[in-house]
C-alpha cells in the first residue's frame, strides 16, 4: 500500500528512543493536537499541486488531518526518527509515503518542497537540534517555500510563565516524552534561521498551543 511505504532519508540506523516505547499509547492523547493541526493546515495553504514534507511525522497526525480534506497534495513525505510509531500510522492517499530519518540529516534533495510541517515538535529539542532541524527545512525548501510549526504555547500570564519555567527548568536540555509539555515561542529561532514570520495564531482547544507560519525568501 502506497501510504504505508517506508524508507529511510538518513545515513544510519537513528537509535531506539523514548518514543518508541510511547508508540503503543501515542494515539491516546492524538485528540488533544487535533484543533492546532487543523489551524496549522489551514496556515500552510497546501495546494493540490504542492510537494509536502511533514518532518516529526509520528504516527501521522497531521497527515490524517490532511487526507480529510479535499485539496490535499498528490505527494507528502512524513519522517519521523521511530519506526514504531511510523508502524502505527494509518493508511494514507496514494503518493503519500512515510520515512523513517532524522530531522536534523535528511536525504532529500535541495529545494525539492514547496512546505515543510513540524508539528510539536521544537519544543522536544535542545537548541542546537532545534537550529538543525531548521537549517534542513530551509535547505530542501523551494525559494518563498512556506514552514508552519505547532508548539505547546509559552502562556500569557508572567506568574505562570515563571512557575512552568520552574517545572520543567530539569528538561529543558533533554529531549524525549518529558519534554512534551515543555512550552516554547519557536519565532526567535525561526528568524535565526531566516526565516520570515507570516502569522501566528493560539489554539486552546486540547494543548494550549502556538501555530507559526514562515516563509522562505528568494
């Protein structure tokens, strides 16, 4: 079946992680990302003509979301580094296919997609794969190629932001299902990275969480 093609767009075997062993109960808490996966569909503007490449794919969230709706792309790529919960995915459209990879070393050629998704994702990284992660978004991204992130949000209020800084100040370096919660405003390393930001929007339907649209210049 097309939408359950593998194949792996980084050098090496990545190592049995955290989320492997979450695999089985991942699809459980799905219900809690499905309001900012919507919002972040409606960001990206996926045209039917559009290369999609989905990286943090897990078991295909965004990608059930998108199969629902009429003017889905003809092709989509979802990478994820665990292949168990690659395993878990649903059947896709035909043309879609998943990969097993790294964010951070793709194989995929330069300038070969006209969106890029990374859906709670970020926020699970330490700056510096962060930083990688995006520098690959932007390298296999076509010139005014579009990236659209989901984060779990940074809240408004000071006094909480200070107290969750509290909470998960032991995490912030690690990565994993810990990190999961863990908030982050992706913007600053976004720009660092070149990218202009073109929206942002809260969803506070399951996590509370932060949907950022950017483009890629010329």
């Amino acid at each position: 079946m097309a939408g359950r093609a593998r194949a792996r767009l980084a050098g090496g075997a990545p190592p049995t992680s955290s989320w492997d062993r979450a695999a089985r109960f991942y699809d459980l808490q799905l219900w809690l990302e499905r309001a900012a996966l919507g919002v972040a569909i409606e960001m990206a503007e996926i045209g039917a003509d559009d290369r999609l490449l989905d990286v943090g794919a897990g078991t295909g969230g965004l990608l059930r979301e998108l199969a629902k709706r009429g003017a889905a792309p003809r092709d989509a790529i979802g990478v994820d580094v665990s292949p168990k919960m690659l395993a878990r995915a649903p059947a896709l459209p035909a043309g879609w296919r998943l990969a097993r990879g790294d964010a951070a070393q793709l194989r995929l050629p330069d300038r070969s997609f006209d969106v890029v998704t990374a859906t709670y994702l970020l926020h699970l990284l330490d700056p510096g794969k962060r930083a990688a992660v995006l520098t690959e978004a932007r390298r296999v991204l076509r010139s005014r190629g579009r990236l659209v992130v989901v984060t779990v949000a940074p809240p408004r209020s000071q006094m909480l932001a200070r107290t969750l800084d509290r909470v998960f100040r032991p995490t912030r370096a690690g990565s994993g299902v810990l990190a999961g919660l863990r908030p982050l405003d992706p913007r600053p390393d976004l720009e660092e990275a070149g990218f202009a930001v073109q929206g942002t929007r809260r969803s506070c339907r399951g996590y509370p969480s932060l949907i950022v649209a950017a483009r890629l210049g010329a």
